[in-house]
C-alpha cells in the first residue's frame, strides 16, 4: 500500500523591519526668523509687547533695562547673550546680568525685569511670531531690551 506523508511547519512571520535612524542631531542654534526680528512694539502706559519669530523651537529670554535717567540718549553695549539666558535661573545669575547692565558709564542704568517664553515648534512650523507683554514702563524713560533664544534640542545650541 502506498504511503504518503506529509508535514507542515509553522512559518515564522516575517522579521520585523528595523526601527528608522533617528533624525540627525541639531546642530546649529536657533535663528532669528525673518531677520526683522526680534523687535517691540506696541507700547503702551506701562507695558509693551516683545515680537520674536524663529527658525526653529527655542526658549526666548529677555531682559528689559531703563537706561540712566541722567543720559537716557547714551544706550549701553549688548549684554551678552550668556547673561541675558542665565538671568532668570538664579539671584546670582540675575545679579551677574544686573552688574553688566550697570557697569562704568552705565551706572545709572536699572534691570527692570528678566523673563522667558517658549517658542514651540508649532510657532516654527507654521511661521506664526509669539508676542510677549514687557514691562513695567515708566512714562517719559527709555528702555533697552536685550533677547536671546537658546535651543530647546536635547544638546542646546545657544
């Protein structure tokens, strides 16, 4: 009598694709997008409005100084961009800015506030500006506003 036989083996499923590489680190900080920012306007009794726009997801930090009433016309060299970040992490950092924002002819200058917002990615992708309230104001002083974005990518670029 004829035999016959079979067998039938379980097929394995397929081997699961490897995951996608991840995107390539962020390597260059953030940039201020278009160029005619960042820039204020809006002033009004006591406040003012802060417009920034960028090229990609970043935290703006600000720094508003009411210049010397006794020279309101001689306006003091940027402060640098590391006091202008660190300024509201600590009282010393904030103490740091104050002393570069006052420093030789500058003395009668005053760091009136320091503050941060997020500009998100969806501000980014859709090329919206985030505007933020400065202040406060005194009527008849001048002010200088100091900005700085740092990069919200895992290994920030400033």
């Amino acid at each position: 009598s004829p035999s016959s036989s079979s067998s039938s083996a379980a097929a394995s499923p397929p081997a699961a694709a490897p995951p996608p590489p991840p995107p390539p680190p962020d390597a260059s900080p953030p940039e201020w997008f278009p160029a005619a920012y960042p820039y204020v306007a809006g002033v009004a009794h006591d406040v003012a409005t802060l417009h920034v726009s960028l090229n990609e997801p970043a935290r703006v930090h600000w720094a508003l100084v009411e210049r010397d009433p006794a020279a309101p016309d001689s306006a003091p060299a940027p402060l640098s961009a590391d006091s202008v970040l660190a300024a509201g992490g600590s009282a010393a950092a904030r103490a740091a800015l104050v002393s570069e924002a006052t420093a030789g002819a500058f003395a009668g200058a005053a760091v009136v506030a320091v503050g941060a917002s997020r500009f998100d990615a969806h501000h980014a992708r859709l090329g919206l500006e985030l505007r933020v309230q400065i202040g406060p104001l005194k009527p008849q002083r001048r002010y200088d506003v100091h900005v700085a974005a740092a990069d919200l990518a895992d290994a920030p670029n400033a």
